[in-house]
C-alpha cells in the first residue's frame, strides 16, 4: 500500500484507518450508519477493530446488524475488541459470530469482550453467553486462536466482583485461563462451573480471590476438577478433535472460606490426576477453620499434583506431620512451596522439619521444601543434602536392584562437584561401595575414584 492509500478518513466523533478501525463515541446528530459501513468496505487491510456500547446504543436493531455484519465481513480482519456491551449489542454480536461458525466464514484470530453488563441472574444472558463460549472455544474452530471474556458486577455494597476468562483454541495456543475474584455475594458463582462445561473444559489455569463464607465457589471448584467432557461426536471423531480438560493449575488467593472448602477440594483431587499445581493462600485470620489434614490424605491417592504452595498460615508441626506422612506414599508431588508474600508468623518449629526429614528417607521425588524458620543448622544440612539427591535423581539408582555397578559409577562421575551430596546415599548402602576406591582426605569430603 502506497502513501497516498493510507489517508485516514474522517468521519465525525470516531476513527477509521487503512488497519484500524475505532468506533466509540455516538453519532453526531445527522450522521446515519450508512457512510460508516462505507468506510469499513472501503478498507481492504482493515486488521483491528475496537467498538464500545456508548457508539452501538445508538443504533437501530437493522442498523446494528448492518454494522456487525458488514464489520465481520471484512476478510482482513484479525482482532475485535468491544467495550461495555449491553446484553442487547452482546446478543447481536452472537448472532453474527453464530451464522458465520455454521458457514465457515469466521476468520478473525481473536476477540476481547471488556466490561460486559450482563446480568447473571437473567437466563437469558447466560444462555447468550453460553452461546458465545461454544461458538468461539470449541476445538473444531481453527481460526480462533484467543477468546478474552471479561464481566462486573456491583453488589449494592459498592463491591465489584468480576471474571475474566482467557480462552484459547487447542489448535492455536495451549494455555487458557479463568480469573475469578469474588466477594461475600458473589453473583457470578452459578457461572464458574457453565463457563468451564461449555468451554469444552478448554481453561488450563483457573484463579480464584476474595470471600467465600458460604462455601458454594469452593463446591463449584470441586465440580470443575471433576469435569469430565462428553464423548466426541461421529464429525470431530473423524477430524481427529479429541475432548479433554486441560485444567493443570489452580490458584486460590482467599481472605476467607468455609469451614468444609478443604474437604470439598482434597474429594474432588483425590482422583484428578489431570492437575499439576495447586496454591492455596488463606488469611491468618481464618486458617485455623482449614483443614489440612484431608489436604495431606488427599496426597496418598493423588498421582497428579507435582508443585503445592500453601501460605505460611497453613505451615506448621502437625501440618508438617500429616503432610511428611501422606509423602511417604506419593510419588509425584516435587515441590513443596511457602508463601512469603502472605503476612503472618511462621509456625512451623524444628520439630516439623524433622517430620519431614523422616518422610525425605524414604521419599525420592520431593526436590524442594521451605526452611524458613529452621534454627538448626544441622537439620537444615541433612534436609538440603536429601533434596538434592532427589534432585539429581541419583537416589532413584538404588531403588532399582538390577542397576549395574557401572551405571551408578557414571552417574557419580556425573554429579563428581556435589560427592558431598550422595555421603548419605553411599553410608545407607554399603553393597554399593563394590567397584569404590574409597581414599583418604583430610578436608572430610567423600573422595572418589572410578576403578
């Protein structure tokens, strides 16, 4: 495109460019839609449009659809923003979006919905948004590759909750996300769980922040981890689409939750084995009323969960216990996480940490634990040397019988700047020191040499 191409037309209280088209504010008095529509069929490149309720309000439902229409129409388009849409504007939207999924003309890559004023205790809205999500999230949608939802709501407390959901097709980007924050009357809690079902279970992080004293967000995360997608269709079967959740992180930041949320959380991870990480940060104020004994029982059974965080509020001797405990009989979970940005005293003693130097002797894949608040020096050097050893994964040699003398040689050879590491390994399992030319050294490290 040339220099003289690019001039920007000019059309009153808004902006249409060769690329980029901005239609915010209200026609001026007198102006009709009709010269907007051609100014947009006029723009071949035209890739970006942003569209806003105080311009859309205005029109007639004939001039509404036109403008979409003719909007959606325009092959160049990448990317639709649209900002504070009412439910009457969001409906026509889906209409639109719907009529061009059935004849495969939808071929824009990506769409945000800012501030939407839906009600959500309206059924209608819900089943327009409902309507929307399966239009733009469904796998069999090649084109889409991002799907940014956002809505608020006032409570008449002057408290706004909102939701925020990221989707993205499987065959474009592979993370998705749902930013819940919530409040004392929260009015998006029956949305949680219709958002994640109609999305195909598409969301691979969901999290969650505010108040939940009645304990029905906690309930609704408990069914979403248990989500499981219907069976594919004859067409997506023979185009290969295969439906799966893809929820692996889960993220909740509260300052209060039901005394029976962590009962609700640990049945429905008992048998997830889909979830990766979980972080759990609860205000000081309300930790005592969590559980996190079933939280650790839920790690006996657990086979997916590979990194927890928990705030230093839910830290300390008896959880420590049950914790090291439920470890000794789970093989995935690797990271074992405090956060520090969580205010309060950390209650976890020495006496905790040796619970779980004790859990460390016979676990061999937890890499890492928190320390803070660990005074013995020498405590604190055997738990350090044990996770390292799980680190390095040289403590799984000995769990195999049938490993040759040569194999575990070579990974010694290997970790040759860390002997220290494996002194433990090594004094546990003296059948091991075959094939060791054990030396002298007088600075007390382990000296090795290969025979």
């Amino acid at each position: 495109m040339t220099s003289d191409d690019s001039e920007t037309l000019s059309i009153p209280s808004n902006f249409c460019s060769p690329d980029v088209l901005i239609f915010q504010n209200p026609l001026e008095e007198g102006v009709t839609v009709t010269p907007l529509l051609e100014a947009i069929r006029s723009q071949p490149c035209l890739h970006s449009g942003i569209i806003g309720e105080a311009f859309l309000e205005g029109l007639s439902s004939h001039d509404l659809s036109s403008f979409l229409r003719t909007l959606l129409d325009v092959p160049s388009l990448q990317s639709l923003n649209c900002i504070g849409l009412s439910s009457r504007t969001f409906s026509a939207l889906v209409e639109e979006l719907e009529q061009r999924r059935n004849s495969k003309a939808l071929q824009f890559t990506q769409i945000s919905i800012l501030s939407l004023q839906l009600s959500p205790d309206n059924a209608a809205s819900l089943r327009i948004l409902r309507r929307f999500v399966e239009t733009l999230s469904h796998p069999s949608n090649a084109s889409m590759k991002s799907v940014d939802l956002n809505m608020i709501a006032a409570n008449g407390y002057d408290v706004e909750s909102s939701i925020t959901a990221r989707l993205y097709s499987s065959r474009g980007f592979s993370t998705s996300s749902l930013v819940w924050n919530l409040d004392l009357y929260d009015p998006y809690i029956p949305l949680m769980l219709d958002l994640f079902q109609c999305s195909q279970g598409m969301f691979s992080s969901i999290k969650v922040s505010g108040v939940d004293s009645s304990g029905v967000a906690t309930q609704t995360l408990a069914e979403i981890l248990q989500y499981q997608p219907p069976p594919p269709t004859a067409a997506e079967e023979e185009e290969g689409i295969v439906m799966e959740s893809h929820l692996d992180k889960l993220q909740l930041s509260m300052d209060m939750m039901a005394q029976d949320a962590a009962n609700h959380l640990a049945l429905a991870l008992e048998h997830n084995h889909r979830l990766r990480e979980l972080s759990i940060q609860l205000n000081e104020n309300h930790s005592e009323s969590f559980d996190m004994n079933v939280i650790a029982d839920m790690l006996r059974t657990n086979r997916g969960l590979e990194w927890m965080e928990l705030s230093r509020s839910l830290w300390n001797d008896d959880a420590a216990q049950a914790l090291a405990e439920a470890l000794k009989h789970n093989e995935s979970l690797k990271v074992l996480f405090m956060n520090f940005d969580t205010p309060g005293l950390v209650k976890i003693t020495d006496k905790g940490y040796q619970y779980l130097l004790e859990m460390l002797k016979v676990n061999h894949t937890v890499e890492a634990i928190p320390t803070l608040g660990l005074f013995d020096e020498s405590l604190r050097s055997k738990l350090n040397l044990f996770l390292k050893l799980n680190d390095r994964g040289v403590r799984r040699i000995r769990l195999s019988l049938n490993t040759s003398h040569n194999a575990f040689l070579d990974v010694l050879e290997k970790e040759s700047d860390d002997l220290d590491c494996v002194y433990y390994l090594l004094s546990m399992n003296p059948l091991l020191f075959d094939g060791l030319d054990l030396g002298d050294n007088d600075n007390g490290m382990l000296p090795l040499h290969i025979c």
